[in-house]
C-alpha cells in the first residue's frame, strides 16, 4: 500500500471512530434522584439490600444508551443524586430541572414521588422506578409520570394467578405491621378474590420476640388452623417472614413475600438473554441485579429506545412515542414491553421465584384479556380512574 493510500485509510478510520460524518451531537441529559427511607432494625437475619440499589441498574442503562449512541452521534449523561430525605430529594430535583433537566428516573417513596410531580414542568418527564403503590395508577396519576417497577397489584396478581392454577385455594394470610406490609395484604386480598381464591385465615403479626430463638415454638401455635393449603405472608422488611417456612402448624407450602415471591427481577432469571444482562451488571456493580436496578435500568433504556428512533431528546416528544405502537422494549423478560396508556404503568411479566431458582413467570395461559393477557395483572382500565391520555 502506498503512502497515500495509508494516509487515506488511516484519515477514514480517525472520521468513523469519532461517530457519524455529517450527524449533529445531539445529547441526552438523565437526571437520577434516589431516596430510600432507613427501615430501622429487623428481628431476623436477612441480608440487607445494597445502597446502591438502582443506581447501578442506571448506570448499566446509561451504558447501554451510549454503545449505539455513539454510532448515531448521541451522549447520554447521568445526572445522579442520593439523599437522606424528603427534603433532600425535593431539592435535588429543583435543582436538576432548574438546570435544564428534563428527563428523570426517581427511586423514591410514593409521597416524595408525589411532591416531585407537584413541582414538575409540564416539559419534564419522570418514570418511577421505587414506589409500587397501587394508588399512584388508580387515583393520583399524573400525564407525564411514568412506571418502571411493578405495582403491589401487579406482583399480587402474578402470585393469585398461580395459586388459581395449581388449585391451592384456601389460604392462611399473616399481616406484619408497616404500611407497607398493609400495602401489599391489600393488594393480595384484591388478588385473591380476582382469582377465586379464598383466605380462611387472616391474622395480623404482632409479636416483637427474637424468633432466632423462639420460631419453632412461636410460628406453630400462631399458624394453627383446620386446614389450608397455603401460607401467604405479607412481610415487605423481613422482620418475621423469613422464620415462616417449615415452622408452620400444617406441612403447607409458603408464598408472598417469603418463600415463593413475585418480584420484578431476580439473579434467578436467565432465559430470554437475561443472562447476558446479569453478566454485565455483575461486571459493572461486582453483585447481583435486584429488583431496583432492573427498574431503574428499564427506564433509562426506555429513554434510549425512544431516542434512537426519534433522534431528539426532548422529553414531551419522548412521552408520546412511548404510547405508540413503535415503542417495545426488549428488556429480557421474553416479551417486549410496552406503556399502559391509561396509567403510564410498564407492562411486564412477573417471575416468581425462590433464592435459588426461578419457578415460573406470570402471566399464565388460561387468564384471558380482550387486548393482552399482561394486562392481566394490576389494575386494568375499567379498574383505574386514571386517563393520562385523555
């Protein structure tokens, strides 16, 4: 090869490597606010949650964004903040949008959500990504507010749509006693009468004794009963639940938030490529990918999705193609997902799972929708009042 022939060669290769020839830098700004309330002590010896929980699941978006980004001419940031409290993450977001930011991923309590979207332009775009609380998708939505991270209904119904199938339909329902225990008990009495289930006992948790020590004499006397076929626990902390199985009064099977659990993702899950995305989060955050990544990385990739098509980051722009039908993300689950149009929730299947293996994937052949069967589970639009889309 001749001199020129090299300089031209290597001049060609410099151009392609800095990104598309005549394609204008278009960046892409993601402002991510997390703030996790501390649950204080618990009674048995689980293992905590990483603090970093969703953050990193971001951040393999953001990683993700930018690997075709960088052929078509477009930067993604990330723009993360982690507080301490309400106040701090109502601050940290005035901040971001009063700094042009338009674009957000919020891992946060419902009533912090809540305020976030009494302070936002009608220009930004927030997707939730923490709070699984059903009244943000039935009676306090917001057009411009969207979900990532399943609902409490939506978890529930996965499990009420198992336990319909295998026929185990009398159930033995235990109540811990936060607001989010009570939260989810709700949502799973929803379920159940959904699915013709029916809950022959349902008792409140009220002790505050060690059960490292006492759980085999404690949990058999407060699980009597005749006869049922299930115990469901309602334990979202994990004072209690962790102590249930195999201390119960029947040799029964235990499901909930214990045991069996429905949850948005799972180390377990491995079919449909989701392997290949366990192993670069692990390479990223050297730990398994829970639930609050997988929220969080799905709305920064919904983000991307949508960009790349659009080729401009504004975020009303984002919004509405979302709702089309060009919008689906592959998102490892073995379905592409898409938005409700009525509540902005995430469509996406359920897996459910023990620690060690995943069990199943709801929802389940036989649970028939006029539209599509993943709107079997949560609230369904005759069921909310909520129409973000007029």
């Amino acid at each position: 090869m001749s001199l020129l022939s090299r300089t031209a060669a290597a001049t060609l290769l410099t151009m392609l490597s800095a990104g598309p020839l005549y394609a204008e830098a278009l960046d892409v700004r993601i402002g991510y606010l997390q703030w996790v309330p501390d649950k204080g002590p618990v009674l048995s010896n689980i293992i905590p949650e990483p603090e970093d929980a969703g953050l990193r699941g971001a951040e393999l978006g953001l990683a993700d964004n930018q690997t075709t980004g960088r052929f078509l001419g477009q930067n993604y940031k990330l723009e993360s903040e982690v507080v301490d409290s309400h106040e701090e993450a109502l601050g940290a977001f005035e901040l971001m949008q009063t700094s042009g930011t338009q674009l957000f991923v919020v891992n946060a309590p419902a009533q912090t959500v809540q305020a976030i979207m009494g302070m936002a332009s009608e220009n930004a775009l927030i997707f939730n990504a923490g709070a699984k609380d059903d009244q943000l998708r039935t009676d306090q939505c917001h057009p411009n507010l969207l979900h990532t991270v399943p609902s409490y209904a939506m978890l529930t119904d996965s499990l009420g749509q198992w336990l319909n199938m295998r026929r185990w339909n009398n159930l033995f329902l235990i109540t811990g006693p936060t607001d989010e225990d009570k939260a989810w008990a709700d949502a799973f009495r929803r379920s159940a009468n959904r699915f013709g289930l029916k809950i022959v006992q349902d008792k409140p948790w009220t002790f505050d004794a060690d059960l490292r020590r006492t759980a085999a004499k404690e949990l058999p006397a407060f699980t009597q009963a005749r006869n049922y076929d299930a115990v469901v626990v309602a334990d979202v902390r994990g004072d209690f639940g962790e102590y249930v199985p195999f201390n119960t009064w029947l040799p029964r099977p235990v499901v909930g938030t214990q045991g069996m659990v429905p949850v948005t993702w799972h180390r377990v899950v491995e079919a449909w490529g989701a392997a290949q995305l366990q192993n670069r989060f692990r390479a990223l955050a050297e730990r398994d990918m829970n639930g609050e990544d997988y929220a969080a990385w799905a709305a920064v990739r919904a983000i991307g999705t949508a960009v790349t098509d659009l080729k401009a980051a504004d975020a009303n722009e984002i919004r509405d193609f979302l709702f089309t039908d060009k919008f689906q993300l592959a998102a490892f689950k073995g379905r592409s997902l898409s938005f409700r149009d009525w509540n902005g929730q995430l469509r996406q299947p359920i897996p459910l799972v023990h620690p060690r293996s995943l069990v199943a994937q709801a929802p389940f052949e036989g649970f028939l929708h006029p539209n599509t069967e993943m709107d079997t589970l949560g609230f369904d639009k005759p069921e909310s009042q909520c129409r973000i889309n007029g």
